[in-house]
C-alpha cells in the first residue's frame, strides 16, 4: 500500500470494517407521508464514515442502530458516541439490526458488502451503499463504466432496494457539521425503487443535506467516480477534506 492510501485509511474518510422545502432545482420525494414518518435506521460499520453518519442521524427524529464486524463492536460503539454526543444510539449485531431496520446504511468498503448476505435477511430492506469502489492503492476505481459499486450491491444482496447516497461526503465532514457556509452540503441520490429513492432524500433533509435526485442506480457509474474525484481534490491535490463537490444552478 503506498503512503497515500495509508494516509487516507487512517484518517477514516472511508468507511472500514470497524419538513423543509426543497430547493427549487432538486425533485420532491414523492412517497407520501415521507416527511413526517420517523424511520428506523441501521448503519453497518462502526468506523469514521459510519459513525459520523450516526451522529448526524441520531440528531434527527429518526432511530439509529450501530452494528459492527463482531457482536460487541456496535453496542460499545453506541455507548462511545452516546457518551461524547448526548445521543439515544442503539448498538447490537448485524442480523439483529437489518432485520429492525427499515433503512439500512452500509458503511463498510465495498468488497465486504457481498459477505453481508450471509449474515442477514436484506429483502425488502431499503440499503444505502456509501461506497467507492477503490482500489487497494488509491490509484483509481477497481470497477465502473458499464456497472457499479451500488448495481453489484443490488445483485448480492437479493431483494435489497438499493440506493446509492452519501459517496461524496468526507468522514471529517461529518465530525465539522454539514453547513458551508450560507449553503448545505449535497449529496447525490440514486435508485431504480422511486419511492426508496424519496425515502432517503427525505432522511437526508431531516439529516441537514440538500439532497439531489440523479435519477435511476446506474447514476452510481457518474457518481461514484465524482467520490473519487473528490479523493483526488482532498488528497493528492492537498485541498484537504473540507471540500465536497456541487453543482450551482440558476
């Protein structure tokens, strides 16, 4: 592994193993109810990506359940950023979670989705895939162009109504808060399901984001190599991870 990806791992800005108006440029979800319905959130991945997403979700109305690699790591992680947050976090393993959760947020690298499936039933689950799909080195995406990190999730886990979101977003982000100044930060969302789709734009909303719908999960093939853009921007161009991409309209 060379100095950069080392660099990148440690800092944790990937995930490791461990009713307010739209703006007028971004689509309304349009599942009813959406905005004012309290979901259940799991998030699978107890490191800087997920727990930062803990945080920003635990401020919500929503409930947020961390589950981790073994039976103990999301329950201790629960407890960690309970402690440090004032936080109402649950914590408990990863079949349990999946299967109390109607969202679930998959903050692990993208190699370890597909041994998910043998660990807990996903059908019928709203799954958001986070992932970039680098490789070892940092170098560039290990797949893209005619499928992506979001479309190989959809195919392991059978059933899943996979969404693509928050791909985009440095862990440092969550930990500095999610406002630049007089605008949101965005983040992209894609999905075949539409109403899945809604479902987390709305999340993201509750969450602080300016949510963007980009349409179906093939979108994931533009956006996940815009994340890695962003690794580029953040880490090889030294503009540090403070940054995340946007589009202005007018």
């Amino acid at each position: 592994m060379n100095t950069t990806a080392k660099i990148i791992r440690q800092q944790g800005c990937f995930s490791d193993q461990s009713k307010e108006a739209y703006p007028s440029h971004h689509k309304r979800p349009n599942a009813a109810g959406i905005w004012r319905r309290k979901m259940n959130i799991a998030i699978i991945g107890t490191g800087n990506i997920g727990s930062g997403l803990a945080v920003t979700l635990g401020k919500t109305k929503h409930g947020v359940v961390l589950a981790g690699s073994d039976a103990s790591s999301g329950p201790d992680a629960a407890a960690k950023l309970n402690a440090e947050h004032g936080l109402s976090l649950q914590g408990t393993d990863v079949a349990q979670a999946v299967k109390l959760a109607e969202v679930v947020i998959l903050a692990v690298p993208f190699p370890a989705i597909a041994g998910l499936a043998d660990t807990a039933d996903f059908n019928g689950k709203i799954v958001v895939d986070v992932s970039n799909p680098v490789t070892e080195d940092f170098s560039g995406l290990a797949i893209g162009h005619s499928t992506s990190a979001a479309e190989e999730t959809a195919k392991a886990l059978s059933g899943a109504r996979v969404v693509k979101a928050f791909n985009t977003v440095f862990a440092q982000v969550y930990a500095d808060g999610l406002d630049f100044g007089d605008r949101k930060l965005p983040t992209y969302v894609a999905s075949d399901d539409e109403a899945a789709r809604a479902t987390v734009l709305a999340i993201a909303a509750d969450a602080g984001f300016d949510p963007v719908d980009t349409g179906a999960l093939a979108s994931a093939r533009h956006l996940e190599p815009l994340g890695y853009l962003n690794i580029q921007f953040g880490y090889m161009l030294g503009h540090g991870t403070q940054i995340a991409p946007a589009w202005l309209s007018r």
